[in-house]
C-alpha cells in the first residue's frame, strides 16, 4: 500500500472535526508549496530575462500544445 493509500484510509476513519483539520492543514500546504514553485519559476523567468509579454506568449503555445 503507497504512503498516499495508507493516508486516505486514515484520513476515512477520523471524526468530522478532525477531518476538516486535516482538510485545512493540507490547503495550507498546497499554499506553501504552491508559493514556493512560483518562487522558482519567477526566479528562472527573471534570470531569463523574460518580458511579460514573452512569458504570455510561452503560455500560449503551451496551451495550445496541450490541447493536440
């Protein structure tokens, strides 16, 4: 059973209170993780020296890319 499993079947036998706990606990790691990679990423755009204009752009053709 994966580390993942064996939290969800945890996660299946807590009480109400405790489970929005975990519920909260765990968007407020998303948030940190999240903050983190967007730390990054503005970093290498800016090491890059991207423009706005240039990052919208790689979005784009990504988007677009992903869709095919």
């Amino acid at each position: 059973m994966s580390t993942v499993d064996d939290i969800v079947s945890a996660a299946g036998r807590l009480d109400p209170d405790e489970f929005v706990l975990l519920r909260t606990e765990l968007d407020r790691l998303e948030e940190r993780l999240w903050d983190a990679e967007l730390a990054e990423t503005s970093a290498e755009m800016d090491r890059a020296n991207l423009t706005d204009d240039e990052i919208d752009q790689m979005v784009l053709r990504r988007r677009r890319e992903g869709r095919t």
